[in-house]
C-alpha cells in the first residue's frame, strides 16, 4: 500500500558495529570471528556459518537462554590475523574460516570471511572481512539430461571481465535420480580456466553423485587465480551407464 503521510525511519550512521543477540550456552570472545547459528543468533563461528563479524566485546551466556546477552561485532574494517602460507601474492585472495580463531585459504567446507588487503609479513595479513559474502559472484551453468554414456568435451560456461579469485565449486542435482553411477562407470565433472584445471569431482560408488535436489561441493580448487578475459570451461565424462540427469554446477568468485 502506498504512504498518504510522511514518515521517520531509523537511520544508522555508523555500518562498523552492529548489536548480535548470543545463542544460548555460548561465549563470544573479544576479537573471535562471530558466525550465525540455524537460529540466527551469535556464535563462536563454526566452519560453514554465515559470517556475521569480528567480536568488539566478550560476551558470555553460558549459562543464558538465546538472546538473554547481546555482543557488538564489527561488521567492516580491516583487521590483522595470522594465515599459514600467505605471501605478498596473497593480496586480494579470498580468506575462510574454520573457527573462530582460525583463517585458511581453504574454502571446502569453511566459511567465506574476506578478503587479503596487505601481508606485512609472510603468515601475517590484513583481512578485509565481508560479512554475509556481499563480494561473491556466482557463475551458474545449467548441464542437460545427458543420455548414459554422453559427455561434454569442454564447454565455456563464463569470461571473466576482471582478475579475481575462485571461492568454491558445487553440483546441484536438479531433480532426477541419478542412476548407472558405479567405480567401473564414473561421472567425471571437470571445470577448468585457460591457466589449469579447476577442480575435478570423479562420481562413483564411494563417491555418490548428489541425491535430487541437494547440492554437493566438488572439493579443493587447484586453480584458483583468473587473469582478465580468461575462460571458464566445463566437461561431463560419463561411463555407458553412467547418467547423472539434469544438474547445476555453480561456481564462487570474488
């Protein structure tokens, strides 16, 4: 319904601390990485959380029911924070989590952060850190119902317009049963960049193609630096009786 009469909204002038009601039985830190509990309230961050901020306060309810005590987080900023293997060509490369205190280029199963804007000294970075992924871009190529046996040699699937960095890779099965999948009738997924192969997820009996409708990620990125203009490129391997059906492969950048 459209406004007859004028109206005042809250306006927040300061975007660097936002006020997060905690989970229940947990303590927060000062200077922790805060993730978001299924219920949406604070956490000591868990990889695989939506990552809400760095903790401006320690904030203890332990022993409280969720939203008895509120934690201020900063949700923008650069901050410093120690990463295992992180060098001057680490600048602009996508940082994760696996804790709370724990960063790691590896984004299989961990949780998106930020990104790097310095290394002053090698293991040593400046993250940048992005609550929510609000920089990840995500490439999405639909993969048809392949007859048993088809594949697709190599096909480009997205021009990269800038450099950037690859976050993750996944399959998203579309619906339809996957079926003939066995160790000697693999579905091999394999997506590439001009500079190397991607990732490569190999389908078998171990290794079960994702049920109807749920995704599944396809792994550690080998490839994960993209130059201007390079191309990204899929291809479906399929064994005779392997038919993994209709899916999605979506890809994470930033």
């Amino acid at each position: 319904m459209a406004l007859t009469i004028n109206r005042d909204l809250d306006h927040y002038v300061d975007q660097e601390l936002r006020t997060l009601p905690v989970a229940a039985a947990k303590r927060i830190f000062k200077g922790a990485l805060v993730g978001l509990a299924s219920t949406g309230h604070a956490q000591p961050l868990l990889a695989g959380n939506p990552f809400a901020g760095i903790a401006y306060e320690e904030m203890d309810n332990t022993t409280g029911a969720a939203g008895a005590v509120s934690v201020r987080v900063y949700t923008a900023g650069d901050f410093g924070h120690t990463l295992t293997g992180a060098a001057i060509g680490s600048v602009g490369r996508p940082v994760f989590a696996s804790a709370d205190d724990t960063l790691t280029f590896n984004g299989a199963g961990n949780t998106y952060v930020g990104t790097v804007q310095d290394v002053p000294a090698t293991g040593q970075i400046i993250l940048r850190i992005d609550p929510f992924g609000r920089r990840i871009k995500t490439v999405t190529h639909a993969v048809e119902d392949l007859a048993a046996g088809a594949d697709i040699s190599t096909r480009a699937i997205h021009s990269f317009e800038a450099e950037g960095w690859i976050v993750s890779a996944r399959v998203i099965n579309q619906g339809v049963a996957a079926t003939g999948i066995n160790d000697a009738n693999t579905c091999v997924v394999n997506v590439t960049v001009d500079s190397g192969t991607v990732v490569t997820k190999v389908f078998d009996t171990a290794n079960v193609f994702p049920a109807p409708n749920t995704d599944l990620s396809m792994g550690n990125l080998t490839t994960v630096r993209v130059s201007t203009s390079e191309v990204m490129a899929v291809s479906v391997t399929n064994g005779a009786t392997a038919n993994p059906g209709p899916f999605l492969i979506e890809v994470d950048y930033v």
